[in-house]
C-alpha cells in the first residue's frame, strides 16, 4: 500500500498480514480520486471502515482539511495510529473513533462532512446496511458526496430515499459506487 498522489506521493504505508483487511487497490483509489480531483482540497472527509487509514490518508495527502477515521478493530487501529505517525500527521487533522459504524452513523450530532469514504468488509455483507444508515444520517447534506466499494454480489440500490447513484465502476469482483444527495422537491 502507497500513497499515490499529493505531498505523501510514493510514501509506503505499514504492511501487514490480516484476514479482515482488504485494501483498496491503487486503480480503485485512483479512479475514485480522479472523479473528486476538484472535491478533496479544505474538505471534511469521514472514512468509514478506516482500516489501515489507505483512503483517509490518501484524502489529507491531497489537500483535504480533516479526516474522522471510524474503525472497531484494534489491529487495524493499531496500523493506522503507525500510519499516521509515520506520515507525521498533525493531531487538529483527523480523529479515530473505535467504534460501530451503524452506531456512529446513527448518533452523528456534527457538521455534515463534504466527502464520505465507505469500505466494508466484504465478508460482512453490510454495504446495503450502511447505505440505509447514511440516508438518514446526520452526517450527510446536499453537499455530500459518497463513495462506497462494495463486493459485486453484494446489494446495493441505485437509489435510496434520499441518496442517488450518479457513477458506478466495475473492477470485476468489486464495485465502486457515487452517490450524492437528491435534490429537494
């Protein structure tokens, strides 16, 4: 895993051996980072399934102002927290709440953010779960814009209540998903 563009370009980030992380390939991050080139700079990113921090870091390489990384487990924790001190972030530009996702989404009393990074396990089947939960979150505005990697099988609705998809990639057994906000009638 490396950065791939911005002021950490090329920095390696900690390796690591661990059935319940899956990175995001670099195609995948670049195509995601292409279709927001112009989104990222001074943004408010939440990384959702943080993990090692790969598309939350990727996000303050390229000029974002913060970034909330929510992630449960404590291995994953422990790799970002070497991540991050290794990049030498600074501690006013991010955060790391250990908690459930659905949890944080639900309980959300902050700023809506400009940018939502979503990653799920894909043995855990949630991408549906999730998307239902930031319909209605807090979290989210007319502003926001989502993208979530989700496994091919796994559902994921063209629309929800109040969310859209307005992009979706391919890349075989995954697939990356944009969704912003519906227009209020």
């Amino acid at each position: 895993m490396r950065i791939i563009s911005g002021k950490f370009k090329g920095r390696v980030l900690t390796s690591f051996q661990a059935e319940h992380i899956r990175p995001t390939t670099d195609r995948v991050k670049e195509t995601l980072f292409n279709k927001w080139m112009t989104e990222v700079e001074a943004a408010q990113v939440l990384d959702l399934f943080a993990g090692t921090g790969n598309l939350g870091l990727e996000s303050l390489s390229r000029g974002c102002r913060h970034v909330d990384f929510v992630e449960m487990n404590i291995k994953s924790i422990q790799i970002l927290k070497k991540n991050i001190e290794l990049l030498k972030i600074a501690a006013n530009e991010y955060n790391i709440f250990k908690q459930d996702v659905l949890l944080y989404l639900r309980n959300y009393q902050g700023l809506p953010y400009k940018l939502i990074l979503v990653d799920p396990p894909f043995t855990e089947k949630i991408a549906h779960a999730v998307m239902l939960a930031l319909d209605v979150s807090n979290c989210c505005n007319g502003n926001t814009l989502i993208a979530i990697e989700s496994h091919k099988k796994e559902r994921i609705d063209e629309v929800y209540q109040g969310l859209y998809r307005y992009d979706f990639r391919d890349y075989g057994d995954k697939v990356l998903s944009f969704f912003a906000k519906k227009a209020q009638d």
